[in-house]
C-alpha cells in the first residue's frame, strides 16, 4: 500500500482523467508543440516615451498598430515599461502599467477649453487660441509688473507676479532650457514636481 496525501491523489487522478480525455478527442500534443508562434508584437510600431503620471519619470515603450497608410491611424495596443531605461530598468508601478486605459479613456481631455470669468460653461478653443491668449496675458503681466530697479537704484531685473512650475517627465537638457527661458524672463518663482 502507498501512502499518498489527498493532495497528491488530486493531481494524479486530475492528470489522468486530461491526458485520457484529449487522447480520446484526437489532440496529440505533438502537432501542437511543433507549430512556432508568431511574437505578438512583431508587426508593431515601437516608441519610446515617458510615463507622464509623477516625478519618477520612468521610460515607457509604446507598441502602436497601423501601417501607416493614407487613411489609416495607429492605435496604441501595448505599453510596457523600458528594460534600457536607467529610471525604472523595465518596471512600472500600477498606474504607469494601466497606461494603455489612459490613452484610450473617453474622459480624457485632447483639446484645450476655456471658461470665462462668471461663466458656468466650458468651450473648446484651439492650441493657437491658447497659446496667443496665455502668452498676451504673460505680456501684459509683465509690462504691468516688471521691476527693473529697486529704490535705491539697484538693477534688479525682476518679475515676481508669475511662477513657472516644470514638468517632472522632462530630460535634464529639458529642464536647463526651461529654466533659462524663465529667468530669462525676470520670473524668480521656479521650481521642478521632480525637486524631492
């Protein structure tokens, strides 16, 4: 008599019962086995980006699929995280992961809107309207508020009205040219979501 545990009877009753049950069917496993299988992202576009949710900026790999013919657009099928990036070597975490349900929520917002003083309403206004409006109201803030000398005559140069807050997604070379272009403009407010 063999001593067997309840466990042990489960998988070799459970193993029998297949292995008979797909021989009676006709299923050999060997035809099965010889088939090669095609790599699921073979006919995929690969891109490399950054994940755009917190300060980490762990480097993504996006796989679209579209031949990019005339009438055709790509459509982002797979993301996973990017084994050469130095950030995060592969991994993400569950929000960077479930990027695929970002890009294709409905919610989310791919236009810029705008909404006037007192109004209860949202309207969709193009990138050129909001770029042409953010850069009159900078100028006029700034001609308004522009210290160049302090009272005792000092050249200070200053503009303390505005602040400028970076993206954390941005490369370091990203990051020196923003931060030249502020200064450049007089603005001392400045910081980085990445500063820790």
């Amino acid at each position: 008599m063999v001593n067997m545990t309840r466990r042990q009877f489960f998988k070799v009753t459970g193993t029998t019962l297949a292995g008979s049950s797909l021989a009676l069917l006709g299923a050999a496993p060997s035809p099965a086995l010889a088939e090669v299988r095609q790599y699921k992202l073979a006919r995929m576009t690969e891109t490399r980006n950054t994940c755009p949710y917190c300060s980490v900026a762990c480097g993504i790999l996006m796989y679209s699929l579209g031949d990019g013919a005339k009438n055709a657009t790509a459509s982002i099928t797979h993301i996973e995280g990017d084994p050469d990036h130095p950030v995060n070597r592969g991994t993400l975490c569950p929000k960077g992961a479930a990027l695929v349900d970002f890009i294709h929520s409905p919610n989310r917002l791919q236009y810029p809107e705008y909404r006037a003083p007192g109004s209860d309403k949202w309207q969709r206004m193009s990138w050129d309207e909001a770029y042409t409006r953010i850069a009159k109201l900078m100028k006029d803030d700034r001609d308004a508020n522009f210290v160049e000398k302090t009272d005792d005559g000092k050249v200070v140069n200053r503009w303390t009205t505005t602040s400028m807050l970076a993206a954390s997604a941005s490369s370091n070379e990203v990051g020196y040219v923003t931060h030249k272009v502020i200064r450049s403009l007089g603005i001392l407010g400045f910081d980085n979501q990445a500063r820790v």
